[in-house]
C-alpha cells in the first residue's frame, strides 16, 4: 500500500512538473517564436555552432543562420561542435551543404567530443580541419532503413489488410503488408543511391578516393586515434586545438578575438534549449525522452546505433 501511494504521488508531481514545463514553453515560444538570430556584434568574429544529440531533418534554423553568417562581413570563420551520433540523412546532407558553401569562402575547423558519427561526420567532412578526441567515435559511414513488418501479427490475430495499389511496389513501406522479394531489392537500392551519395561526399571532403572510402565504409565506428591513421580526421585535440587552427588561418596571433554563438540560446526552437531537454528527460524518463529525439527520423537514417 505504501509502494502505490509513493508512485501515486510521483506520478502527480510528474503530471504537474510536466504541465508547467508546457506553459513555460509556450510562453517562451510566444516571445521567441524560434527566430534566426546570429550575433549582433559589429566586428570581425568567429561563430561557433554546436551540433549535438540525434539530428533532425528539419534543420532550417541552422541552415539560414549559417547562410547569415556566410554572407556577412563581420563573419570570419566556423568553429564546429559536434557531438553527435548521427541522425537524418535528409537532415545531415542539408546541413552537409551548408557546410560546404561556408567552407568555400571561409574557413571551418571541427571539434569532435564522444561521437562524430554517421550523418554528424557527413555533415563534418567539408570543413577543412577535423579534430577529434582520441577516444572519439566517428565514421559510421552508412546508411540503415528500417521497415517494420507486422503483417503475420496481423495474420495471427484474425486481421486482414487488403492494399489496392496503383504498382506492385506502392505498399512495400507499408508495415501492414508483407515485404516481397522485389520490395526488398527496391528499399536496398534506395539505400544503395543514398550511401553512394554519402561516399562521394567523404571522398570529397576529405580527399580520398572513393574506392578508399567504400573500403572504410561498412558502418563501422573508429576511434579518433585509428581515424586519424585513416585520413578521416586531421588532428587529436580538443576544441582549444580547433580554435588554435582557425586562429592561425585568419592569422590573429595572440590578440583578443570574439568567438560567439551560431544562434543565441534565446533563439534556438524550446526543445534544443540543453536545460529543457534535460527537464523534460527527468520527467518523461528514458523511454518517452527517446522518442522525443527519434522525432522527425522517418526515413532512411545515417546513425550510429549503441
């Protein structure tokens, strides 16, 4: 009886620290409205962009901000952060590009933390300086699609689904329908096209050949010690290693230079806020706080998977 009256309790203080974490949200988003706002500050700087926990494929904020910064002349150069295990192929080539049209009239160094993997190292590879931690994971060079099957559950409950299609091919990312051998042919040539895509941009960014790439490119994670010796990063550090890179490329020497944030944590959307999500973990639990990140993920996937 004590046992239930304590997880009634906790429930009710679940149940009410939820509900006030949502009018907050609310009245954050009602003064916010999750703005692109790089900095104000009218002097030659560097912006610095966080990238961390699964990545989305909406990443539009992240994307006008670095067009922003791109264009402006107070912007001298991109300190990357990532932290990261990968996410949204979609989400990841956007963001990739956006890279890519920085890095081609500014300079970008990366800092890797505990993961630089999969759609996080695809984003990575067109900056011109890549610094992982020796024990970093990155690589994860790959491409997953996940098509649940629940046909024959059906099948055994008594449950018939009938699909009318207008091709043999239209219902095979249907869960409620059985995969058939040419559905099957069909999904891995999708994920075929796209890991092609994903080589051709290591083999780009990082100046190797794509046979090189196709070599290192079975899904599996390095360390960034065994990455270095492989020509997937260029540097063991932290991000002060980074710094100290895009320090000597903009040839500032020991003077006082400006570092400031991509987008300031007041404009950043509610659930990218680090204290929120937290918050919202401790209230939601494990569970509900995976699905929360996992939102967004339809679709082909570049993750690393622990």
């Amino acid at each position: 009886m004590a046992g239930q009256v304590k997880r009634r309790q906790l429930l009710l203080w679940r149940v009410g620290a939820l509900v006030a974490f949502v009018g907050a949200v609310v009245i954050s988003m009602a003064g916010h409205g999750g703005a692109v706002s790089t900095s104000s500050i009218q002097r030659p700087h560097i912006v610095r962009l966080v990238i961390s926990g699964i990545i989305k494929n909406d990443v539009s904020q992240t994307v006008r901000a670095l067009k922003q910064a791109r264009n402006s002349s107070d912007v001298t150069g991109l300190l990357l952060v990532v932290d990261s295990p990968g996410g949204g192929v979609t989400g990841g080539e956007r963001l990739h590009e956006a890279v890519k049209r920085f890095a081609a009239v500014k300079p970008v160094s990366v800092s890797m933390g505990d993961m630089g993997a999969s759609a996080a190292y695809m984003l990575s590879v067109p900056a011109q300086h890549i610094v992982a931690l020796p024990s970093t994971l990155t690589g994860s060079i790959g491409v997953l699609l996940q098509r649940p099957d629940v046909s024959a559950g059906l099948e055994r409950l008594g449950i018939g689904m009938d699909a009318i299609t207008s091709g043999a091919m239209k219902n095979q990312t249907d869960p409620t329908s059985a995969l058939t051998p040419e559905g099957r042919q069909m999904l891995q040539e999708l994920v075929n096209d796209l890991f092609g895509q994903f080589v051709s941009m290591v083999a780009e960014g990082r100046h190797l050949t794509e046979e090189k790439v196709r070599s290192l490119a079975d899904g599996r994670a390095y360390t960034g010690r065994q990455a270095i010796a492989l020509g997937l990063v260029d540097e063991l550090g932290d991000e002060d290693v980074a710094r100290l890179w895009l320090r000597k490329q903009l040839k500032i020497g020991n003077a006082s230079y400006p570092v400031v944030p991509l987008i300031p944590e007041h404009s950043r959307y509610w659930y990218q806020w680090p204290d929120k999500k937290a918050l919202l973990k401790g209230l939601l639990g494990g569970t509900f706080s995976s699905v929360i990140d996992r939102e967004g993920l339809d679709g082909a996937v570049a993750i690393l998977q622990l």
